[in-house]
C-alpha cells in the first residue's frame, strides 16, 4: 500500500472516524470517504474504488462488518478491522474473513501506521507487488533442520517465514507441542538481519512465578532480599537481536502488562530502578493454548493478544501431513545411524507404515525420539517392527443419528428457549441477553448469524 492510495474508513462513531480521517490525511493517505453503515459503504465502494478499507465490525443498520468483509474478500480489495468488540464468538467470524489485520479501539496513531505498514508489506508479498531487496537475507529456499516434508501445510508456514522473516514485526508462532516452534523461531532469527546478534531464548512455563520480572527484565543489586548483585534480564541480553517466548500462554497477567509496555515503547526497567532503558528486540513468542479462549476466560490480555497477533503462523500437526512422515523417518534414521554409529540403518516397509496410521500426539518430537530408541535398539541394519505407545481410546458411545445435532443447532435452541421464556425481551434486567450472560450486541449478532426469525427488541 504506497502512499496516496485510497483509504475507505467505515465506522459509524464520529469522532473516531474523523481521528482517523486527520491521522491518515496527515500522513499523506488520501481518505476515500466515511460510512457508517454498510449500505453507504457499498456505494462508497463502487463510486470511489478503494484500494485499502479500515472497517469497524458493529455498524448503525441490521447489517455487520463481517457482512461486508465477506464482500470485500470476494472482490478482493485488502481491509482491516477496528473494533472495541472482544466477543470470543465475533473475533472467530472476523478471522474466517481473513483480514489483513485488527486494530483495537481505543488505539495510537502509532498503533494505525504499525499496522497498515504490516499489511502493506504481507498484501505487496501476496500479490508480487514487492521483492525480496538485495540487501535481505534470501529466505526463497528456507530450509531449518529437523523440520522436514514437502506437504501443502507444511510449505504454507514456510512460506510465512519467508514473508516474515526479514523484517521486524512481532511473530506468534501456533501449534501443538512437538510441531517445531523453537526451530521456526531460529528460522526467523537466521533469515533476519537480526542473525549475527544474540538469539535469546526463555520458556515462560519454566519460570518460577516470583522471578519471572527478574529473568526477564533484570534487577538492580538490594532491589529484594538476595539481590546481592545486579542481574542483566534476557531483555537486556537480547539488545539488538530477538527474544523468543516460549509458552506465552503461561505468562502471568502482572507480566503481561510489563511485556506489553516493552512491546509498545520499545523500554524496560529493572527492578529496584528508577530509571528505564531503550532496548531494541524483536519478539517471536510462542504456545500451544489457544489464546483467544485464554482472553474470553480473563487469563490472557487482549490488548497484548493483538500486540503478537500481529502476524501468526501456524503449524500443522504431524497428523495433518501423514506424507511428510516416510520423509522424516528418513532424516532421523540416517540423524542417529550418523550419532550412534550404527551406518546405513533402515526400516522396513510394515513399520514404516505402522508409523504412517499412528496419530502422533507427540507430533515431530516423539517421531524423533521413537526413531532413536530403535535405532539404538536395532540389532541388524534394518527396523523390522516398531512398538508404538499403547495409548487407550475411550470407548465410542454410539448416538442414534435423529439424537445428532450441530453446536449451531443445539445454540439456537437454547436462545429461543430463552428468548421464550423471556417474552421475547432481550435488553434490561431479566432480559434474554442478561440471562445468555452475553452483550446485547453479541447477541443480536448470535440471532442473526442463526437465522433466528424474529422481532425480538
């Protein structure tokens, strides 16, 4: 997106569309127009042909931005979402649009330039507009050892790395444990002109909960009762290069706010210190939670959910690429045979394809680890038979199918039992959106999404 392209700004409050429209204008953009409901915008669409749409998701009018974002994916014409709306349920139907990103009100105008210079760059990428400078590292033929396989799934993360990589945007990398995360972060580091500086790595779970402040941000010597000398926070140690935060998920929400304030001001402060510093780290952080039912629970913040959301990527899991699996046996056999000095170790074709219809909870890691026990376990140059865990399966209730029904159908029913026993009410005390124990908006949104006929106010 280069300077002086059309920016559409739909968002029925006043006064952030019109912070918007100084904001963009000030920064030499040019503002196609405000709407504030998705009928106007249509018409703005068609007369002045944006080229970019900052779109809010709650509008004046029966109809949602998600409505029209379903629209503009059609007519492909890049948009992103501004919204103050943090309902588990709405951000699932804005994701599906696929969105270039999500802006949460309320937001900095530094918040505003981060975002759309993101999506300039991801959307320039996508459609071949931009290529990779000289002066990048080359990431075209991204290779990270251990992650092996030429599966859609897998070349698609890649393909993200490579996109990614050079620049210095926030990174969340997603995926069940064993998927490869910490290798995708030293990807990252490698192909970014961060490489020749420090790679600094912590696993947040593994930190003692009264030490998490210090490891990460460092203290000052009598800042707390066996503080006997200072301490450098892996913050610090990072200075230049990239820290990677693994298992975000379990970071506490005092820590949250101290990390998200390093996130946005680029600046940390040890404690016992009265003084902050300016650090210049890139983050790649990382979990196998799903962060948007951590933020609807209250464990994980929203605003710092949106700071490393900025650009995720998502890894399948091994039981989601079964043909990459003869690959990667490969790679490990030959890894161990190397390490244990066992030459020219294979596997036959019936183990190799026990391995194949095995489910892999483990995913990548316990494929590794299962080929270097039989190797070392080998007693010929060949793996005849591997022994796969015996994990028990609970027992399968079978449900008569006209039992059967779908979460919509089954949500649907009980909003109109609610509905029903409310008289329809759906505001105020003893209202249907009262007893849901959900937003008004959520739930006009939830009647229209299930097709629910009705004139319920």
């Amino acid at each position: 997106m280069l300077k002086k392209d059309k920016i559409l700004i739909i968002e029925d409050e006043f006064i952030v569309a019109y912070d918007l429209k100084m904001m963009l204008t000030k920064s030499g953009y040019l503002v196609a127009g405000i709407a504030s409901t998705v009928e106007r915008a249509r018409q703005l669409i068609e007369q002045k042909k944006p080229d970019w749409v900052l779109l809010d998701i709650i509008l004046k009018g029966d109809e949602t931005g998600i409505d029209l974002a379903h629209e503009l994916l059609q007519k492909k014409i890049p948009f992103l979402f501004i919204s103050a709306n943090t309902n588990h349920t709405i951000l699932e139907a804005a994701k599906a649009t696929q969105p270039y990103g999500f802006l949460v009100k309320p937001f900095r105008e530094r918040d505003l330039f981060v975002m759309l210079d993101i999506a300039r760059y991801r959307y320039g990428i996508e459609m071949g507009h931009i290529h990779q400078n000289a002066n990048e590292p080359e990431t075209s033929n991204i290779s990270i050892d251990g992650i092996i396989g030429k599966s859609l799934a897998l070349l698609n993360s890649l393909e993200k790395i490579k996109i990614v990589a050079p620049t210095n945007t926030s990174v969340i990398i997603l995926g069940e444990s064993g998927t490869g995360k910490e290798r995708v972060a030293q990807a990252i580091h490698q192909f970014s002109a961060r490489k020749d500086n420090p790679l600094v790595t912590i696993n947040c779970a593994a930190l003692p909960i009264n030490l998490i402040e210090s490891e990460l941000f460092g203290h000052e010597k009598g800042a707390f009762t066996g503080a006997n000398q200072k301490r450098i926070g892996k913050f610090e140690q990072a200075n230049g290069g990239t820290i990677f935060l693994d298992e975000i998920g379990e970071l506490p929400l005092e820590s949250q706010v101290k990390l998200l304030r390093v996130l946005q001001e680029k600046e940390i402060e040890r404690i016992g210190s009265d003084t902050t510093m300016k650090v210049d780290v890139r983050i790649i952080a990382a979990t196998n939670r799903n962060l948007e039912e951590e933020v609807s629970e209250g464990r994980f913040r929203l605003d710092l959910y949106y700071r490393l959301n900025v650009f995720p990527i998502q890894l399948p899991t091994l039981r989601e690429r079964r043909e990459d699996i003869p690959l990667l046996v490969n790679y490990f056999l030959h890894k161990f045979s190397n390490s244990t000095g066992k030459k020219n170790t294979r596997i036959s074709e019936s183990a190799l394809q026990k391995l194949q219809e095995y489910d892999w909870p483990g995913n990548i890691r316990e494929l590794e680890h299962l080929i270097e026990r039989n190797v070392l376990l080998a007693s010929n140059q060949e793996i005849m038979d591997i022994h796969l865990p015996n994990i028990s399966k609970k027992q399968v209730v079978r449900v008569p199918e006209q039992f059967i029904n779908t979460m919509e159908e089954v949500e649907c029913e009980h909003i109109l039992k609610v509905l029903n026993a409310c008289q329809g009410r759906i505001t105020g005390v003893g209202g249907a959106a009262e007893i849901l124990g959900m937003s008004t908006q959520t739930l006009y949104a939830k009647i229209k999404k299930l097709g629910i006929k009705t004139g319920y106010k």
